[in-house]
C-alpha cells in the first residue's frame, strides 16, 4: 500500500520506546496519584497506539482519506462512549431514584 | 424466446453453478433479490396471522406464547433479512457500478460471500423458528432475552450476528468501490443522488454493525454460559443493553430510509425531466443524517430510567436529525415545479412515497418529544410510526425503484395498468392498515398485545382490513413482474429517457456493463445529454 | 358502535400532554396538506402534455429559499423540543407531599402497597386530588407502569428503583397497563386504577385485612434478621445508626459524599460493601437472595420512617392537593 | 483494510463501553477484582506483543526490500512471539479456574461480599480477553499462511499486499491489547 521504506532503526526506537512506556506504566500503577492515576494508564495507552499505528502501521504515509477515517471511527467511538457515560453519571442528580 | 439477440448478463451461462458462484454483481443482485422476496413474504405471513388474531379483543386464534413469536419473527424477518438488505443490496448492487461507470463492484468475491452469509444467517433464523419460534421481540431486551425466555434465542441471535457480516460487507465494497472505481470525469458531485444515498448507508453499517455484533456476543456469552453481563442480579445494567442495542438499530433505521430516499431522487427527476431541485443539499443532507442518526439512539430510553438529563440531550438531537429529512421532502417536491412531469408507475410510487414519509416524519416528532414520548412510546402510536417510515417508506421505494429498473434488470416492461393499479391498492390498504394505530395508540393501546381491552376492537378491525388490501397490493407486483419477464414487451436501452449511465447501455447490460467504459463530462440529470433515439412509452 | 378517538384525561399532566399533542398535531397537518396539496397541484399543473415533449430548463435554487425551509422548521421543533422538555422534567420531579405507593412487577402482574399497610394486586386504590408518588421495582424482567388517563408511563426495572408521580384529578376507573414486553402473559400483566373521592378513600382505608404498617412490617424484618443486632439507635453497635440516615449525606470510606435516598439503602442492604460508611468496616453480610424486593420496601419504609419529617403530612389523613 | 479495521474498532468499542461503565458504577469491587490480577504476568506479556509487532514490522520491511530469509526469518519470530503470548494467557486463565475466578455457578471471590460486581468483572475480563485471544488465534493462522506462501517464493517487492495487510491486523490486534492492559490490569492498582 506505500512505497515509503523506514529504517530499522526507526523502528528500533519506536520498539524501544513502546516496551519503555510499558515499564513506565506498570510503575505508575503502584504509586496513588488520587483520580489522575486513570488519566496517566491512559495517556500512556494512546501514546502507544499512536506509535504503532503512526510507525508500524505506516498511517503517517498513508493517505489524508485513511487518516481522516481513522480520526472519525475514533471520534465515534468518543461519540458512543461519552454520550452513554452521560446518561450514566447524570443518574441521580435530581435525588429521584431512577430519574 | 431469447431476450435480445446480443449477449447480456442474462444469457452468459444458464447452469445454477453460473448463478452459484458468479462474481457478477448483477446476478448477485438477482440473488438477494430472490432471498429476500422470500424473506418478505415469510414476514408477511407472520403479519398476516397477527393482524387476524387481532380481530377479536380476546385470544382465540393463537395462544400468548405463540402470538409472541409471531411478532418477534415478523421483526426480525423483516428487519434483519428483508429491509436492511433490501435496497441496498439489491438495486444498490445492481446499480451501483452502472452509474459510476464501472464494470464490478471492488471486491466481486466478497460480495459474493456477503449474500452466503444473508443466506446463512437466514437459514439459522428459518431453523429457529421452524424449530419453535423465539419470543423475546425483536429488540432482546435483558433480562428477558438472556434469563428468562424458554425460546431459540441463542440460534436467532446468531443468524443476526452471522446476516450482520453480510451487512458490513457489503457496506465495505460499496464504499470502496465509490471512492476507486468511479469513471473519468464522474467526480463526487456528478454521481447520481442514489450512489450518494448508498455512500451514506455504507458508512453507517461499517460503523454500526459491529457494535451490535458485539452486544449480541454478550448477550449469548450469558445465555450460554450463564455469566452475568446484564445480570441485575449481580448489580448488572439492563440499560447499558438498551444503549449498545440502540447505537446500532437506531441507525438501522437509517440504513433502511436512506437508500430509499436515493431511489426517490431519481424517480422524481427523471418523470420531471428535470435536476433535482437543490442537489447538494440533498446529497449534504444524506450526509448529515447518517452522521446525526448515530447521536439520537437514546431517545427509545426516555422511560427506561435513563438519566433526566441525557434524555434531554436525545431528544434535542432528535429534532436536529429531523431537518434533513425536512428539506429533502421540499427539494423534491420542488423539483416538480416547471417540470415536464409523467404519471408512470414509479413515479406514482415516488409520490405515495412522499406522502407517506411526510406523515411518517411528522409524526416522528411526537415521539422525539419527551412529554409525548412519555405517554405514546411502546403503544401502537410508535407501531404506527416506524411502518409508516420502513413500509410506506423504505418498501414504496423499493417497489418504485423495482419497477423503474425492472426494464433495465430484465429488458422488458412491466404491464402498465397492472402496475399502476398496485401502487394505488398499497397506498390505500397501507392507510387503512397503519392509520388507525396512530389514533389506538393515542388511546393507549400498548404494542406487543395479544389480548386487548375490547373499546379498541373497531379500530383494529380497520387495520386488519386494510392489512387484507395491503396484502393484495403487494402480492399483485410480484406476479405480474414474473410473469412480464418472460411476456412483457420489449423495453428498448432507455424507456424513460432518463439521464443515468446505467440507461447508456443495452437492457439488460452486458456481462461487464458496458461495451466501452464511459467518460463523464456532464452532471447528473442533465437531460439534454440523453440520446434522442429513444423508445418512448405510455 | 362507538369509535373511541380521544383517551380520558385525569391527570395533572394529561392536559398538558394533551395541548403539547394538539399543536404537534396543527404542525403536523399544515405540513401534510401543504405537502400533498403542492405535489397535487404542481403534477397537474406541470403534465408533460402531448406533443410537448421538450426538457424544461432546469433551476438551481436561489440559496434563501433552502434557509428559509430549514430554519421555519428548526424554530417550530425547538417549540416542540422545549415545551416537551419542560413537560417531562416536571413529571421527573415528585412534589414533597406526595403520597408513596410501593410497586413491584413480576411475570405478571403487579403488586401494590400502601403505607398503611394494605396490599393489592393489580388494583390501585387512589384519593383524587393528592399527588401519588410511585416508588417501583421488578423482581425478574423489565415492565413498564402504564396509566394511559395519566399520561404516564415509567419501567419497572430489576436492580433499582425507579420514580414516577402524578396527582389524580376525576374520580373514576382506568386501565392500567404493562407496557413493556414481558414474557407470554405481557398483555395479562393490566389492572385498573381507582380514582376516588376524599371520603371514599378513607373508608377504603379502613376496610379490608391489614397487617400492620408497611414501617412496622419493616421493623418486625428488621429483627428477625438481625438487623437491630449491630444498626442500634443509639450508634452503640459495629455499624452506623440508622436514625436520621435517610435523606441526610453520608460519606463513605472513598472520601465520596452519597444522598441516603431509597436506591442507597436498597444497595446497602443487598451490595453492603459497594458503599461503606467512613469510619466503618465492611462487616455486614449480603441480604441478596434472602429477602425479597417486597421485603426490601419494607426495610427502606422501616428506615425512612427513622427520619422524622418536619411538616409532612401523616400518611392517609386525606390533605388537600397542594397544586 | 483500513475500513476493516473501523468496524473492529467498534466492535471492540462496544466492549470497552461496557467494561467502562461498570467500572464507573463499581469502582470499589473493580479495584479489587483487578489487582487480583498478576500485573507482571501482564506486563511481561505486553512487552511480548510488543516484540511480535516490532519483528512483523521487520516482515513488511524485509517483503518490501524483497529480502525473502529475512522475511521468512521474521515471521517465524512474530508467530512464535504470538504463541507465547497465547501460552501466557492460557496459563493465567487456568488459574483463574484454580482460583474459582470463573464465572458460573463456582465463581467465588475471596475477601469480598459483592460477588455480584466481581463476576461482572470477570465475566468481562473473560470476554475481553477470550475475543483478543481469538484474534490472536486468527492471526497465527494468517502468519502461518505467510509463512508458507513465503516459503515457497511468492512475495516480491512488487507484490506484498498480504504481508502488509496481515501486519495492519497484527498491529491492530496489539493496539487492542495496549488499551486492554491498562483497563484490565493497572487501574486503581495503587488503592489495593
């Protein structure tokens, strides 16, 4: 699908890295930063996706169509996700149980 | 009697292993085409003994468990295996490749492989009811679906899940096939409003389908196995159900309109001679539903005990969504204005198609609205509603565009008056049929009931008489049609003199479309490009 | 025979409901007439005639008229969006006084009980004029509790409680229904609601077998289980006093500040260590399985009646609607 | 293959949703069930998936220069990386069995009254990690299929499309797993 050859050491780096972050995440998950620990295990998670997907997966050299798909499935996702979550954190805000 | 004296797809091969196994696109249209007739008449003949039980307040002609399987298999068929693949995969994949100028759609295996997967999928669904039915509705609403119903949930759900593959498929092929194989000079504002309907509908069932796969694998990971995902009882949440059901079926319902607005864009220009009045709006608004369709799916919650506040939000959207359909009802019906305008067949069906969709949409935003909701939602009001929209919708289209591609699929017409006969006996028998549900479910008839209150019997009497003409109606196409492929008169390239590339080649087309391919240097309904030497009719 | 064409109205919301509908109903046939009487007139109007067979030039619409149809209907479905919003949040909100009804559904049929301790089963005995507060259940599937004179309908969901309200305004007999699919007998899972004068209701009141108060059935569970063994009034046993609990804010071992209201005692009583209250041990067994959701009303009615309310009227004493 | 690899994502999706919410609704059991779960097990397993990614990325590479050893050479690594991922999971969920964590009518968890939530959990866990096995199981086959195609000399420079779709897939398959880990394993660790 591309032409575009990357070097093994690019792909050294990226392997680097990825197994790197996994450590750094492990390690994090001991340590209590209150609410923030979710953010940080997550972070970390899309930081890595983007990584492969970016490097292993080529997206970079890939197509503005391809990219844009990707962004949208993601934003859909984003779209099923926060709009159940809203109805699940907004239950019981009136004090009327089952409202 | 040969139909043309040339070859065409027809004709290429006559064994059932050329039929079986073909990679064309257009005898596998053929194919679904078939499936799903029968499909739609195994519905039918479960709406027919619902309606008739219906007759009478009490329960006499079947028992609770049975009339509870015959509804939940009436949507199911219908649903899964006769509307979402119906115009899609039919006319769509008929027509498709035609009017962008290509010879196949991109990957002709797959969809080969998209019908053995409709077909498989169906038969799991013919075995479980032939087996005993399944009674859960076709909605499997937890807990009932997963604890406590003593039917064939498990092979129902798989059929579903197995038929959904066919549909992200064939989702897939089409979008691939409209972003590569267009030919030169059709660029995206050039194709015909029916292959930007169809873009819009693919995009929904890559998108959607998967998730309803995914919660129908929950569903049967806790039927089988008995672990608890919905499972109140284990502090599970039988709303989260409702929100992945939802996410995928609400926009189902668009997967089913959408396609049947784009065979009404085209029937309404052509019988005008005239461009769609607006076309970028209507090929925007096509857009816009599928994209907003997918953020409403909450608004079947608003009394399920979801939050106040997301109820809200839905309901909100749900008038957004509703302004798209709004302004392709006005494009059309400006269209006519100053146009050349002829009263064959399909344009009939296009013009109960509109009426029927208006008052579907009006009364779309009843339900959309929470205080009316409150009272009207699961009672024959909403009945009432979604078979105005998916029959007096998406199945008027189907049968307009049938008949308006009927010459260019077989090479020969359709017995006019015949036709035009049935599109009458539909759109008076749909009336009568759904019309009088709006008013019982006002009253507050609740759907789903076997045995009712004996103050809405009259009413239901009405409805099973025009169900009785409606049955009629659609009947009266299907043997017509069959009988005019092998009598019918010869229909000639063009009968319509209508714009598409599909009309640029020979009826029916050649195995690969068309003798040269195409280059595009006009829009779409541009009229004064059709060739002069056309066959006029009626 | 007589067609029924208009359902009665004999709720606070029902005329509400109602003139929401009759301009939904306005919009909906200006539209329709406009749609069919444009298509009519325009197909007549444009008939390709014989003889004419030529191509009429086409017209790109002037941009203002696309607006012009897209924003006239956007104002009038926000119309609709509004005046149905406020409908429905009215209808989530259950006044103060209202008076509370226990309802749990099961395949099929529902059971009902009062405060004062009387039990029904697919009948509900109701004064006209007061507000009805609904506190409902299910103990297998989803239902749905459905008045269509009312206006109202809410499931009935296994796991949690859900509220619905309404104030009864003509004395009389409506259909209850079960509105959401529940198995073979879905369509036998109905009753009527009786709507009665002041009086009426009182002397219903005072018939019929009652044994005790749903509160005192509560308290007689409350020892039977042993409830009373650890909960002490007087915040001497392992686990926290339950006098004064409901209504007020409790936190919890998370640090996280939770309303007392019917849902959080529910949980306590069947999930007790999903919430444990700070400054306590996770010491009290599941009540899951061993009491049923009738039992559990009892117990919530039992704590409730812990928390003395100010200016509430006593339970049944008929009082005037406060609307 | 890209649009593909959407509907997997909202396949998938689905599932988080549903892990996500009864998270938010059961934190507490949540914390619990999860630390239950050996993390260094985990995270060694990771970084095998990660490896596996890294030599199939080499694969694509070696098909598009046209080296054919170093190809086969690398795909034989990335499906072996793949078993020992597959054997990993398979040790962990046998003791899950030992454990009782299964869900059914044996499940029990120790130290813990809400054994309603704690299935929950490990129902999903079960049905999380079961449905990225299976991809897993499906993607050792398509490496196998490579490997032998390769074998017998039919990828080129020119003509690689398989090798560069099955590496999308298995890179999807360990993306899938990067969200798996942290959701399933890591979160509220540190409450334990």
């Amino acid at each position: 699908m591309t032409n575009h050859i990357d070097s093994v050491k690019t792909y050294a780096i990226v392997w680097i890295s990825l197994l790197a972050l996994t450590g750094l995440t492990t390690a994090v998950a001991f340590v209590d930063l209150g609410p923030f620990s979710v953010v940080v295990a997550l972070s970390i998670a899309v930081v890595k996706m983007m990584l492969v997907a970016l490097f292993f997966m080529h997206l970079r050299h890939s197509g503005k169509l391809t990219q844009l798909a990707m962004a949208g499935t993601i934003l859909w996702l984003g779209f099923m996700v926060s709009f159940t979550l809203a109805d699940v954190f907004t239950r019981g805000w009136l004090g009327v149980p089952g409202r | 009697m040969m139909a043309t004296e040339t070859e065409n797809y027809l004709t290429a091969g006559y064994g059932l292993k050329s039929w079986l196994l073909t990679k064309d696109h257009k005898r596998i249209a053929l194919l679904y085409l078939f499936t799903i007739t029968l499909f739609f008449f195994i519905g039918g003949a479960f709406a027919t003994l619902i309606r008739i039980e219906l007759l009478t307040p009490q329960g006499d002609l079947v028992s609770s468990d049975t009339y509870n399987r015959l509804f939940t298999m009436h949507g199911i068929t219908m649903i899964f295996f006769f509307l979402i693949p119906s115009i899609p995969a039919t006319l769509g994949n008929f027509l498709i490749p035609m009017m962008i100028g290509a010879r196949d759609l991109a990957f002709p295996r797959i969809n080969l492989l998209s019908w053995y997967l409709l077909v498989v999928g169906g038969l799991f669904a013919l075995f479980a009811m032939l087996a005993g039915g399944v009674d859960t509705g076709w909605t499997f609403y937890t807990p009932y679906s997963t604890t406590y119903s003593n039917s064939w949930v498990i092979a129902t759900a798989l059929g579903i899940f197995v038929a959904g593959f066919s549909s992200i498929l064939t989702g897939l092929n089409f979008i691939v096939t409209i972003h590569r194989m267009r030919a030169p000079g059709m660029t995206w504002f050039r194709m015909p409003l029916f292959v930007w309907a169809h873009y819009a509908t693919s995009v929904i069932q890559v998108l959607g389908t998967p998730v309803l796969a995914v919660t129908l694998i929950l569903v049967l990971c806790e039927r089988v196995f008995h672990i608890g995902i919905f499972d109140p009882a284990l502090g599970g949440d039988p709303v989260l159900f409702q929100h992945l059901f939802w996410f995928y079926s609400h926009p189902a319902v668009y997967i089913m309109i959408l396609p049947a607005m784009g065979v009404i864009s085209e029937l309404i220009s052509t019988f005008s001679r005239k461009a769609i009045f607006g076309y970028h709006f209507v090929a925007g608004s096509s857009m816009a539903i599928a994209v907003f369709g997918f953020l409403v799916w909450g608004h079947h919650l608003f009394v399920s005990t979801q939050s106040v506040y997301a109820g809200m939000v839905f309901s909100f959207l749900s008038y957004a969504v509703a302004i798209p359909s709004a302004i392709k009802v006005f494009n059309w019906t400006a269209t006519l204005y100053k146009g050349s305008i002829s009263f064959e067949t399909p344009m009939l069906y296009a013009f109960g198609f509109i009426g029927l969709f208006t008052i579907g949409g009006l009364t779309g935003l009843f339900v959309a609205s929470l205080g009316i909701d409150v009272h009207v939602t699961d009672t024959y009001f909403v009945v009432a509603h979604f078979h105005y929209i998916m029959v007096g919708g998406a199945i008027m289209a189907f049968l307009g565009g049938l008949h308006f591609w009927w010459p260019k699929i077989t090479g020969r017409m359709y017995p006019e008056g015949w036709a035009k006969l049935s599109a009458a006996v539909v759109f008076v028998g749909f009336n009568l049929t759904f019309f009088p549900q709006f008013i019982l479910g006002y009253l507050g008839m609740p759907r789903r009931y076997h045995v009712y209150p004996p103050e809405f019997q009259v009413l239901h009497v009405m409805s099973t008489m025009g169900a009785s003409v409606l049955a009629v109606g659609y009947l009266m196409p299907m043997i017509y049609l069959v009988w005019s492929y092998k009598y019918g008169p010869l229909a000639g390239d063009n009968p319509y003199h209508a714009t598409g590339l599909e009309w640029r080649t020979s009826s029916p087309p050649p195995l690969h479309n068309f003798d040269e391919l195409p280059v595009v240097t006009y829009g779409a309904y541009d009229y004064t490009t059709v060739p002069e030497e056309v066959t006029s009719v009626g | 025979m007589k067609i029924p064409l208009f359902p009665d109205a004999a709720s606070n919301f029902a005329p509400d409901v109602d003139h929401l509908y009759f301009y939904l109903v306005a919009v909906s046939v200006f539209f329709t007439v406009l749609i069919f009487a444009a298509i009519f007139i325009l197909a007549i109007k444009y008939r390709r005639r014989q003889g004419n067979d030529g191509i009429p030039r086409d017209i790109h619409p002037p941009i203002l008229v696309e607006i012009v149809w897209s924003v006239i209907p956007f104002g009038l479905a926000m119309v609709m969006f509004g005046w149905g919003a406020d409908i429905f949040f009215r209808e989530s909100r259950p006044p103060q006084n209202a008076l509370p009804i226990y309802v749990v559904g099961k395949q099929w049929m529902w059971k009902l009980e009062h405060m004062e301790g009387q039990r029904e089963i697919n009948e509900l005995h109701i004064p006209v004029g007061r507000p009805i507060r609904l506190t409902m259940t299910s103990e297998d599937v989803i239902h749905s509790f459905y008045v269509p004179a009312f206006r109202t309908k809410q499931d009935v969901v296994p796991g949690r409680y859900s509220t619905t309200w309404f104030t009864p305004t003509q004395t009389g007999k409506f259909h209850l229904f079960c509105a959401e699919y529940c198995g073979t007998k879905h369509s036998g899972m109905i009753g009527w609601i009786y709507v009665l004068s002041p009086e009426d209701y009182q002397n219903w009141l005072s018939g019929g077998n009652r044994t005790g108060t749903l509160a005192e059935r509560g308290e007689k569970l409350f020892n039977d289980l042993a409830c009373s063994n650890c909960h002490k009034p007087d915040n001497s046993g392992r686990c926290p006093t339950l006098v004064n609990v409901f209504g007020s804010s409790v936190k919890l071992t998370d640090g996280q500040v939770v309303k007392a209201d019917e849902a959080y005692i529910r949980e306590s009583i069947l999930r007790p260590d999903a919430k444990v209250v700070f400054g306590y041990q996770p010491l009290m067994p599941t009540f899951q399985g061993q009491v049923t959701e009738e039992d559990v009303l009892e117990l919530v009615e039992y704590v409730k009646s812990l928390t003395p309310k100010p200016p509430a009227p006593a339970p049944g004493v008929a009082q005037a609607s406060n609307r | 293959m890209w649009i593909f690899l959407i509907t997997e994502i909202m396949f998938f999706g689905g599932m988080f949703l549903a892990y996500i919410v009864y998270r938010a609704l059961y934190p507490g059991t949540f914390a619990v069930t999860s630390s239950s779960l050996n993390v260094y097990i985990g995270a060694a397993n990771t970084a095998v998936l990660l490896c596996s990614s890294f030599t199939m990325v080499l694969a694509v590479r070696s098909a598009q220069l046209g080296r054919q050893t170093a190809l086969a050479v690398n795909i034989v690594l990335t499906l072996l990386l793949g078993l020992v991922f597959l054997g990993v999971k398979a040790f962990e969920w046998s003791e899950k069995f030992a454990e009782h964590h299964v869900p059914g009518t044996h499940f029990h968890f120790e130290g813990i009254a809400n054994q309603g939530p704690a299935q929950l959990f490990f129902s999903l866990y079960f049905a999380m990690t079961g449905l990225h096995a299976l991809h897993m199981v499906v993607g050792a086959g398509l490496m196998t299929w490579l490997l032998i195609w390769s074998l017998r000399g039919k990828f080129s420079a020119e003509y690689m499309t398989p090798v560069d779709i099955a590496g999308l897939y298995w890179h999807f398959v360990d993306i899938i797993w990067i969200f798996l880990f942290p959701l399933l394993y890591l979160i509220d660790r540190h409450l334990k």
